[in-house]
C-alpha cells in the first residue's frame, strides 16, 4: 500500500499555470477520481505523479519516500492511457506475461497473477488470441491485466475508458471497483466524465483552473459542494441558481424572494450584500396542490429523462428553473398547467460573490433551518 502525497506542486507551460501549487495526500488503497472540465490540469497532474512531466516546482511523495525526480520506471507504479497500449503479433496471455518475466518472479506466483487480473476483467475467451483480433475494450482490458498483474503500489488510469463501447465501459468500472478492493492498491483515475467517478471514487478531486477546488466522497461533493462551479458542474443538470441581495430585517439579514412565501432570515450574512442560493433540480419539490410552505407556479416544458423521471422548466414570478420529479408525478403535469414550488431549506446552499459557500445559516419561520456551515 502506498498514499501519494504532494507538496505545492506546481507546473507551468511559459506563461499558462496548469498546475498551481497543489498540497493534497491521497490515502493507500482507495481510488480518487480527478474530475474536472477539459484544460483543468487533471492530466497534467497526473502525469507529474507518473514522472512523465517535471514540476516546475513542488514535491511528490510515494508512502513518504520522495520521488519528484525518479524517472517513472522507478517509482513502481502502473498506468492505463486513454487509447489501449498493447503488444501486437502475440497473445493477450503473452501480453500480460511479458512484464512480469521482468519481474523476476516464480513461475506459480506469475501464473496465479495472470490468473487472478484475467478472472477479475473477464479475459478467460481471450487468452489465446492475438490483440489485432480483440475489440477496442477487449484491448484495452489487456493493457489494464498488464498494469495491474505487475501488482504495483501505485496505479494511474488516464481516461481508459473514454473510446470503449458501452458493455466494455460497464464491465471495466465493475473491474477499477473490485481491483481496489481485492488487491489494495492506490489507484488514481482521470476523468471528465462526472457518471464515471460518481460510481468509482472513493473520493472525488474536483479540479477548475488547475486548482483542487474540493475533495469529498461522491455524495458529499455533490449535495455540498464548496462552490458554484461544484454546484454547476456536478448533476445532469446542474444546480439552480438565484442572485439576490441581503436586506435588512427585524431579526437580522433576510432573503426575500418570490421560491418562498415569506421572508428568510441569513444568521451569518450582511444586510446590503450579493448572495446566490442554489438548489439541485431534484431536490425542488413540485405538486398539483397548495402545500404549506410552497408557492405558485407553472410548468413551461417537461420532458422524460434517465430513469423514466421527468424533468421540468418551471416558472416562478418570472424565475426560471429546472425540477426533477418521479414518474408517478411528472406524468400529470402539463405545459402551461399550474403548480405548487417548494424549495426545502435543507437543500438550499448559499454562496458569497466570489462564488464560495457561505459560512451561514437559514432560518425561516415555519420552515425549518438549513445550515450551510
């Protein structure tokens, strides 16, 4: 096992900073996702960790052991690239057997390697084939039971499922799943793709502008994120926003707005100031009926999406937003009909300016407190 560990890590290209002075340890034997748009640094910091790319400053270590400028055949590590690297002309039991010669192991614990990566990826049918006969996944699988049977500390996977079919996607992340789990090895996994590390990660690395903006367990970046960009960015769509400003109340700060009936008071905030509320789509809660804490309302356009769930533009006083709802409800709702909107506290974040979670509270009469702390 094997935390990697960086130290104000930093990479320039003349003057574009794609890397800017991260410090982050990623504990052993877990698998953390680096996720981010393209042209965020992901896969330049990847590349840092393997030695493919010189810091311009800043360290790395592996389990303590600095590594900065070890060349990568030396920091014991394995690494699956976007496009399947493979040996042609001979088998896939020959491709996954030629690095571990190299090993200098026996012959019986070779052959229980070869066959405890080839059970776990499904390769039983192709071990006799040549890799010019194999699909795109099935090649790709080959050079994951390369890096993997060599049973480095440190695996790095750079977008290794972006150009395999569907089938192969599915059988590949069930695969990153049980590797981690059955062989322990540190595994870090860059991708653009927010579904891919929803269902891989242990933890997510959200990176923006070559910065680590948070670093959460799935859910928790998700229902919480520390910024707008993390609210935007995560969810299909993406978080609801509203700008408005802090007034002045009897008990202190208040949003008002036309999402609540009443008045809402900010324990936190500064009466004057810009904020921004959000709320996921899903969390937003519509129905045909008058509820307590909700407002009126009308459904603009509503459309089926994954899961048989629809989703729905409504309008409130001339805010527009997105609600997800189960089918059972979306199926009644009608273009141009009315409807009730409630936005639960507990779900409502609240940012600064800057764009940063604010440091505050939520407080409504009748209507719970959300904390945002």
């Amino acid at each position: 096992m094997s935390e990697i560990r960086l130290e104000k890590l930093r990479k320039e290209f003349k003057d574009v900073v794609a890397v800017k002075d991260i410090s982050i340890t990623f504990p052993s034997a877990t698998v953390t996702c680096l996720l981010g748009p393209s042209g965020c640094g992901k896969t330049t910091l990847l590349r840092m960790i393997a030695g493919l790319e010189q810091p311009t400053s800043g360290e790395v270590y592996f389990a303590g052991q600095r590594v900065t400028h070890l060349p990568p055949r030396k920091r014991n590590i394995g690494m699956v690239f976007q496009y399947p690297v493979v040996y042609r002309g001979i088998s896939v039991y020959r491709n996954i057997e030629l690095p571990l010669l190299e090993e200098k192991i026996s012959r019986q614990e070779r052959q229980r390697r070869i066959d405890q990566v080839v059970a776990l990826l499904g390769l039983e049918e192709s071990l006799g084939k040549e890799v010019s006969q194999l699909d795109n996944g099935t090649r790709q699988k080959v050079a994951v039971a390369r890096a993997v049977a060599r049973q480095p500390r440190i695996i790095l996977f750079d977008e290794p499922i972006t150009n395999v079919d569907v089938n192969a996607k599915f059988q590949l992340k069930r695969a990153f799943k049980e590797l981690s789990r059955e062989l322990e090895q540190t595994i870090l996994y860059v991708t653009h793709d927010q579904t891919e590390a929803m269902t891989l990660a242990d933890q997510i690395a959200l990176m923006k502008d070559g910065e680590i903006v948070q670093r959460d367990a799935p859910r928790e970046l998700y229902n919480h994120p520390n910024d707008v960009f993390g609210g935007w960015f995560l969810g299909n769509p993406g978080m609801n926003f509203f700008q408005t400003e802090l007034v002045d109340g009897p008990g202190g700060p208040q949003v008002r707005s036309p999402l609540f009936p009443g008045p809402l008071t900010v324990a936190g905030g500064q009466p004057g100031s810009q904020i921004t509320l959000g709320i996921r789509p899903e969390h937003v809660q519509l129905s045909p009926e008058p509820t307590p804490q909700g407002v009126p309302g009308q459904i603009l356009r509503r459309s089926i999406v994954v899961g048989g769930q629809y989703l729905c533009t409504v309008e409130v006083e001339g805010l527009r937003f997105k609600a997800k709802v189960a089918p059972s409800l979306g199926h009644g709702l009608r273009p141009g009909g009315s409807v009730w909107v409630t936005c639960p506290l507990g779900w409502i974040a609240l940012f600064r300016p800057d764009g940063h979670r604010m440091d505050a509270r939520l407080m409504g009469e009748g209507q719970g407190v959300m904390s945002n702390e």
